[in-house]
C-alpha cells in the first residue's frame, strides 16, 4: 500500500468512521456499537462460512446487524464480534436501547486505523538512501506464520531484536484462507485479535483490549514504524488452503476483489503492500487435486494484478522442473508478466515422507550422485523457469530454515536406508535449523547444501556456509534475491537471515 495513498483516502475513510462512531455512541458507554430502536431485518441470515464487507446487512439472534468493516467469522452480539456489527435493533422493533445519547467524546481516539502514520506525510517508503536495505537492489525476503506466537514463542518483536528486520526487505505474512472463492482471514485472534504485553511489544507499549487491531498484524505495524523501508505483503493459501482455489479461478474477478476489500481494510491498510498468492499446486495435486485447467493461474494473476494495481503482487510456486512435471501444468510463462516476482519453493524436494529413504538432502542447489530423483534440485527449477521466458530478476531462490531427517540410519554418506522419520520438536521428520546447529552439526555437504549424521540420525539442512554458496549462484543467475520458509527456524541473533543478505550485498 502506498503511503501517499493511504493520506487521502486513509484519512478520508478514517474521518467517515470517526464521523460514524460519534454519531451512534452513547456516551459513556464501553461497547463500541449502539442500539437502534427499530430494525428492518430484511438482511441475509448470518452465516459463520462467509466473509462480508463493511455495509453488509445480516440477521442474527433475532436483530439486525450492518458490518462496519470486512469480517470473516466474527459473530453478531458476542466478544470481539460486538466490535465489527452495529446493531440495528430488534427484529419484532421492540426498543433495546437508546438510539439518541449525546456522542462520547472519546469515540474519535479508538477507530482511526492508521494512528501511526502521518496523514500529512506523503513519502513511500525506500524512496531516501536510509531506507534502502542492506542487500542493495535484490529482495531479502521472510516468511512470518501467523502460527509462530503460539507453541513456537516467536512474536514478530523477534524480527527486531535479532536483528533480522534490519536485513529483510519484505516479509510475507501467512496465511489467509481462501474459501467460497473469496480471500479471508486465517486466524482471527492471532491476526487482529491477541493482545500483547508492553515487554511483547515491538513498541514497548501495551495492546489495550479495546483497540481495533491489535495481534501480529498490529505488531507487524509497529515494526515498519521502526524500519520504514520495510515491506509486508500477506500470502493466502497454503499447502492446507491451497484447495479453495479451485473455486476462486471459476470467476478470478470476484476472487481478486474479496482479496483486495480484505488486504486494503481501512484497520490495516497501511501494513500491507501487496498480496501473495501460495497456490499447492494449479492443475495438478498438493494435499488436494485441482483441475482448474492450464489457464486458470494466469487468468487468476491477471484478476490481481487489476484489482491490485501498483501493489506488490507476489506468488509463491512449485520448484518442479523435471520433464512432466508440476512447473508444466498451469501457464506460469504467461503469468509472469503480473507478478513482481515469483518464489519457486526449491526446498522438500526429499524428505522422511519416504520413511525407508534412500536419505537425501531436502533443498539441493545441484544435481547429485545416486539421486533417487534425477532434477529434483534448485538448478533444474530455475532453468525450467528461464526457458519459460520469465525474466531472471522476477526469480527468487528458495532457502528452508529447517531441516528434514531420518532416524534408523547406518551410514553416514547420502543415500543410505531408514527406519522412518526422525523425532522433531513439533513434527517428526522437521527440524528447526537453530536446534539442529547444535543438536546435530553438519557433518558433511552434498548437491550444494549440507547433511549431518549423530546417533543414528540422518538430516540436511543449510548453514550459514551453504547459504553463501546459494547466493553466489542467485547473483551468477542475476536472480532477484532469494526468500526463506520460515524466519522462526533461525537463530536468536537471524544468522541464517544475516547469510542470506550478506551473501546478496
């Protein structure tokens, strides 16, 4: 999202909400919605599976509701949901409440979304040498899941006291759902909705519970406000969400505006610069088979890219470069001309998936001897890539901050036999790469990335090292940087995230 942007129509859209909210508050009330005296209640009922946008009128629990913003899930009358629905009243007209209290005063403190940005300031962001980041022109790019607050303990704070937000140029926040052919939230209370600590904080302030955002994407907010060259983009899809796309490629433009009314939300227009598409796989099979047809990813990119404009329109896709294999199945050639860039995942190209073996590195730069699968390798993807014409500096090589691994090994040397996956901390087979640095140092390299054997283990990850090696290649190719899955596999200090931009500059 532009800043310039965001000052005049931010600030108009932020001035109706205030305009709004003062209207209908009742003074000294703490709920942030007031009740009408009568209610039309002509609306569709409410539904837990459909994602509205602000305006919207629905029924439920016998009253009428009108969405004052986009939401997904958020119910009617209940915690959290009370933030998002004006209540209409009634639907038998009997009064609940008083719908002609004197205003609150307070009311314009709590609805202005973009409160931390100036409204005046019409700079982009990057456009001053300061802002420029360390890597020069090429992309140092980061996914952040939204699933890290919880079990994994790495809040987005993390990104700046490692150090890692100094190097990134963008991070890729995932991810959101794509359902009913429409762009929706993923995870509510991790997105908008948790409420952090002062010691949490990337500010050092406390998250009020009354506050409109509040969750990953406000300290996403904050972490710009500390780094202003900084870019956020959110990624929609997945491995596990990859199935909803098939309906959102029936009628690309309706799915490119549901994902536009959601990135663009006046709460957090100012975070997001773009959208990421992680489609698994178009016209072929990830956990679900799709048959959308050959077309279907680039009528769907092209749908974005209108709707999107100037934004960042980013995608994450398959690294399959083999003769028949996924990167031949949907029309990425003709999709490139919409993306700013696309990021081949070249990494699970093995894995503890094949519980017996043979043991084999996950994400290899180059082919290597005794390969089970001949091409299954970052070099083959990125030529397959080339000779489709997309242009070099619009491929991002991929680097996984973890690593995969057998247990029930004998032999050291790759390609030998297992007995199934090895233990890992929260999937068995996966392991960070700060756990493994130490748990299990590499003890050799093969096919440009390293591998390590302990105790009958056998796993291969990247290290600092093979990661230097990896980006040399990106600059011999002239590629546009590279981007790692995800930043809560590195270190306290972002060694691996420090590689990667070091390597690039």
């Amino acid at each position: 999202m532009k800043r310039a942007r965001i000052a005049v129509a931010g600030a108009a859209a932020s001035a109706m909400a205030v305009a709004l909210v003062a209207t209908l508050m009742p003074s000294g009330a703490n709920a942030a919605n007031p009740v009408a005296a009568t209610a039309d209640c002509t609306g569709q009922a409410w539904a837990k599976d459909v994602a509205y946008t602000g305006g919207t009128d629905v029924v439920h629990g016998g009253h009428a509701w009108t969405a004052k913003w986009w939401t997904y899930g958020d119910v009617p009358g209940a915690t959290g949901g009370s933030d998002v629905w004006v209540d209409g009243g009634a639907c038998s007209g009997s009064p609940t409440g008083s719908a002609t209290a004197t205003p609150s005063s307070s009311a314009t403190t709590t609805t202005d979304p973009t409160a931390t940005t100036d409204p005046t300031d019409t700079t982009e962001p990057g456009e001053t040498a300061t802002d420029e980041p360390s890597a020069g022109d090429s992309r140092v790019v980061g996914y952040y899941t939204d699933w890290s607050t919880y079990q994994r303990d790495f809040q987005v704070k993390d990104l700046d006291t490692s150090g890692a937000a100094d190097e990134l140029t963008h991070i890729v926040y995932a991810f959101g759902n794509v359902t009913g052919g429409k762009c929706a939230v993923g995870d509510a209370y991790a997105d908008y909705q948790k409420t952090f600590s002062a010691a949490e904080s990337v500010s050092g302030e406390a998250d009020t519970s009354d506050q409109a955002v509040a969750g990953n994407i406000n300290q996403l907010r904050q972490l710009k406000a500390k780094h202003p060259g900084l870019k956020v983009i959110w990624s929609f899809g997945g491995w596990t969400w990859s199935g909803g796309f098939g309906a959102a490629a029936a009628d690309p433009d309706a799915f490119a505006q549901s994902c536009h009314d959601l990135v663009e939300d006046e709460r957090w227009a100012d975070v997001f610069d773009g959208i990421d598409i992680d489609w698994e796989y178009p016209n072929d099979t990830g956990a679900s088979t799709d048959t959308s047809g050959f077309d279907a990813y680039r009528e769907l990119l092209a749908s974005l890219r209108t709707e999107f404009g100037d934004d960042l329109v980013t995608s994450a896709i398959t690294a399959d470069g083999t003769d028949g294999g996924k990167l031949e199945s949907a029309d990425y050639g003709g999709a490139a001309q919409y993306v700013d860039w696309y990021m081949p995942m070249t990494y699970d190209f093995y894995g503890a998936f094949d519980a017996d073996g043979p043991t084999a590195p996950h994400s290899p730069l180059t082919d290597f001897d005794g390969a089970a699968n001949p091409g299954f390798d970052s070099e083959t993807a990125i030529a397959k890539l080339k000779s489709l014409d997309i242009p070099s500096d619009k491929l991002l090589l991929g680097i996984g901050f973890y690593g995969r691994g057998w247990t029930g090994v004998t032999q050291e040397a790759p390609g030998g036999s297992a007995t199934g996956a090895a233990p890992g901390t929260y999937e068995a087979g996966i392991e960070d790469y700060k756990v493994l640095k130490t748990r299990c140092p590499a003890t050799g390299t093969v096919g440009g990335t390293a591998y390590a054997y302990c105790d009958g283990e056998w796993w291969s990850y990247d290290t600092p090292e093979t990661i230097a090696g990896k980006m040399d290649y990106a600059t011999e190719q002239s590629l546009g940087g590279s981007f790692f899955w995800d930043l809560s596999g590195d270190t306290s200090d972002a060694e691996l995230t420090k590689a990667v931009a070091n390597g690039l500059s």
